[in-house]
C-alpha cells in the first residue's frame, strides 16, 4: 500500500466515532516503534515531522525511512507536515513527497491566517495533497512553537465557519485547553467540549484535529526522574479526556511529548543501570520498544483505531 492521505482515514473516523493517532517522529527508532504498534493494532496512523525534525533528521533521510514502514506494513500510513511555519516549509514537503502539510498560521490576525491559509491550500491541492489549518492559539513550547499563558485563545465556533469556507482548509487543529510540552495544566486539566460540539456543528464535515495532546505519562515522568532527569509537576490531557474527544468528533490527535518522554526514560534506565554500556543498539532497542508500547496504548485504549484500518 503506497502512502496515502488523510482524507479516508478521517471520513471513516467521522462515520464511526475514533480518533487516528498523529505521532512526531525524529529518527529510525521513532518510526519503527510507532509503525509497529500500528500494525499490529491494524490501525491507520499519520507519521507527523515539525520543521524542527526535519532540520534535525533532513528531509531526504526521513522520507526514504517512511518509505521503508510502507513497504514493511499493509496498513493506511500518511507522512504529514507538523506547524509548518510558511508557505515555503508547506512547497518544500509537497514537493518532497508529503501527503499532508498543516500550515499554522494562528500567530497572525484572522485575515492574515485566512490568506496564508488559501495560497497553501491552492498549491497542495493542485499537487494531491491534503492541507490542515490552525484556527485558536495553544500555549506551551514545542520546537519552533512557543505561545504564553496569556496569549492563548479559544477557538471561535463563528469564525471556524468562516475560515473553513474562506481557505478551503480539509482538517482544521482547535484550541480547546489543551497545551503544548509537558506543563499542560497548572491545576485540574480540563478541555472546553461545549466548544468543540459547536465547532462540530458549524462545520460538521471538516475534520477536527487536537493538538497538545500527549498524556504526559506520570510513570514515564517518574522513571526519567528516578534515573537523573528534572522534570517536577509535567502534567498532560488524561486518557479518559482524550477519549471522549475521539468519540466527541476529534478526527487527529496529535502525540509527541509522550514518546519524547518514552526514549529518554528507558535511555536514561539503561544509561543508569548499565553505566559502561556505549553501544547505542543496548540503549535504542529499549527506547524504540516503550515507544511502542505508548502508541499500542493510544490506539487500542484511547482513540479507539484498533482494527480501524
């Protein structure tokens, strides 16, 4: 099965009430962990690079490893653009061979996202690739994306409508309470669905992606912790909160934190446990098995994907 976009994967997620899982990759390990777990789950599955990836891992490099996980898989597999910052980041991975883009322009005014929003749009399309848009802004720090507290803003259920029919966007990424990194919630999290079930019903065939949403897993945080890490009072989006949205009308969760934190502590362990170990397959085989695991525990249990391919 080549590549494919995400326009029948989230048609399928909107008829029959999950989620697909969008997980961040950054090297071989990611890609093999995640794309293992999505096999076996026999579950659809977006490989997602920020431009922060790509600049690290080349866009060369990263293709040709997703290219292989397609060969390797008989499952729906989309290679998509993370926060792509600006039209040229957008051509770039359209012309590399992505089957999705996401273009944020939520930093500018809403005249501004819109126009942005439609020159991506206009070129993707002429070239068989699907655009996301972001409408609303989420806080935290994530690569290239960094927005304050007071910065943050929900997304209009109006203006959704609006942005939709303006860009001609196919999938459009929410702000809802949910944040970026792993300091999601200073108190109880909380996610406003009354916003989300207006949006859905403004535009109820526009698929709706959740970004920020990792669960910050409190015993992967504990395990970096134990074995030299500083990461006091992370806190993510909780399992059942991710649920609901899946069944609530989210099409996309986005996933990075949670495999971040994944690596580092069985690394970490391993680093600690084993101090004169230097070979980095001792180190990376651990890594790639608790990624998937986190990305088996996602589809099966949370988005509800399983078996969805």
């Amino acid at each position: 099965m080549p590549l494919v976009t995400t326009k029948e994967m989230f048609e399928k997620s909107m008829k029959e009430g999950f989620a697909v899982g969008a997980f961040n990759v950054n090297n071989m390990e990611i890609i093999q962990g995640i794309v293992d777990a999505a096999k076996e789950e026999n579950s659809p599955v977006i490989l997602q690079a920020s431009s922060g990836a790509i600049k690290y891992a080349r866009i060369n490099y990263l293709m040709k490893m997703v290219e292989a996980a397609v060969e390797e898989s008989n499952i729906p597999i989309a290679i998509h653009l993370d926060h792509g910052p600006d039209f040229e980041t957008c051509k770039m991975c359209i012309d590399a061979g992505f089957t999705s883009v996401m273009i944020d322009g939520s930093k500018y005014d809403f005249e501004e996202n819109v126009a942005l929003t439609k020159k991506v749009v206009d070129y993707a399309h002429a070239h068989g690739v699907v655009v996301e848009a972001e409408l609303g802004k989420l806080a935290g720090i994530e690569d290239d994306v960094n927005v304050s507290e007071s910065d943050a803003m929900y997304t209009d259920p109006d203006q959704a409508k609006e942005f939709v029919e303006r860009t001609g966007c196919d999938s459009l990424a929410i702000a809802i309470g949910t944040s970026h990194g792993a300091y999601k919630f200073k108190g109880e999290a909380k996610l406003r669905f009354d916003i989300l079930a207006k949006i859905k019903e403004k535009v109820p065939n526009t698929p709706i992606v959740l970004h920020g949403a990792s669960t910050v897993i409190p015993e992967l945080v504990e395990m970096c912790n134990k074995y030299g890490a500083d990461i006091p009072g992370a806190k993510g989006v909780p399992d059942e909160m991710l649920h609901e949205a899946s069944v609530k009308g989210v099409s996309k969760i986005n996933v990075d934190t949670d495999l971040r934190l994944a690596m580092t502590a069985q690394i970490r362990k391993t680093f600690a446990e084993e101090p004169s170990q230097f070979d980095p397959r001792k180190y990376l085989t651990p890594a790639r098995d608790e990624i998937k695991n986190v990305v088996q525990h996602k589809i099966r249990d949370v988005f509800g994907s399983s078996n969805k391919a």
